[in-house]
C-alpha cells in the first residue's frame, strides 16, 4: 500500500513537470520580427545572399551618423569636448577644441552649430538633462565670449541617452561625459 502511494506521488510530480514543459510554439508579431531592408542584389548575387549582407551589416549608431553629418556638411570633424564627473567646467585642454571650433565659425559666418550636452549613465534620469545642459551651456559661453553670436549656437541636453560608448565602467563613462558638436546650418546657406 506504502508503494502504491508513492508510485503515484512520483507520477503526478511527473505529469506536473511534463505538463508545464509543453512545446507549445510562441508566435513572434510583426514587432517582434526583424525587418531587412530591400536592397538590390549585386551582379552575380543571389537574392539570399543580398539578404544575408544586409542582416550581417553592423547598425550605426546615432552618434557615428551625427560625426558623418557634421564632417558632410562642414567639411571638418569637430572634436568633443569632455568633462569630469559630476562637473560643467571646462578644462583647459578641451579650451583648445573649443578654439578651433571658434576659428571655424568666424571663417564661415553663414554656419550654426548645436552643442550635444551628455553625462554618463550614473545618476538619475532628471539630474542627468540638467547637467548636459549646464555642460552645453558652458561650451556655448566659451563660444560667445570669443565672438560668436549666441545666435549661431543652439544648445540640447541629452543627458544619459546617448552613450558614446554602453560600457559600464569608468573608461566609458568618461567617454560620454562629453559635449558634442554638430553643423546644423551649412556655410553659404541662408
């Protein structure tokens, strides 16, 4: 009698284990699946292979996009400028970037730029815009106290949501203590 009860103890534990690890498939939704951009073949390559290259293709990211723009339409690479934790002064070091940057706006009078505040990941959500902001408006007065119009230079707090680079670690964290520069009016234009 022992045994018939702990047979069956043993087989309803079992049903339970293989009722719960059902091999029901989960359907993905259209949200879920991933997209590939259409993309004609090359000569000689089949439409798997085109497929292929354009899932295999690394992503860039906003920030690579932005540093193309800015090169594209000003023909130069603005260096960023980078702070201390927890800190919107400016070093003396990164006053030389801001230098050059001054320079090439006094050559292209017509040109405005927009000063990317950003901090690291520490720190809260709020606390974070208004320290890119202070970190952009520092830049912006660095700027104007050599002779740029305020009006050229827009300003923007992103705070922590634009990583440089989504390492964890004091490395990347001084990475995105930055500001970052981009031409958002090119040079002869109105």
């Amino acid at each position: 009698m022992k045994r018939f009860f702990v047979a069956l103890i043993v087989f309803t534990v079992a049903g339970f284990v293989l009722w719960g690890c059902s091999t029901t498939a989960v359907k993905q939704t259209s949200a879920e699946q991933p997209t590939v951009q259409a993309q004609a073949a090359k000569p000689g390559e089949s439409p798997d292979q085109a497929k292929k290259a354009v899932m295999g293709a690394p992503q860039q990211s906003t920030e690579q996009q932005s540093k193309k723009e800015a090169v594209a339409e000003s023909g130069m690479e603005f260096s960023d400028v980078h702070f201390d934790f927890d800190k919107y002064d400016l070093k003396s070091g990164e006053r030389v970037s801001l230098n050059k940057i001054a320079d090439w706006l006094k050559k292209n009078e017509k040109s405005k730029i927009r000063i990317e505040g950003n901090c690291d990941e520490r720190g809260t959500a709020e606390y974070n815009l208004a320290l890119g902001n202070r970190r952009a408006n520092a830049a912006m007065n660095y700027l104007v106290d050599l002779g740029i119009g305020k009006k050229r230079i827009k300003t923007v707090s992103y705070g922590k949501e634009k990583p440089l680079d989504p390492g964890h670690n004091e490395a990347a964290w001084a990475k995105n203590r930055r500001d970052h520069f981009v031409v958002i009016t090119k040079a002869g234009a109105k």
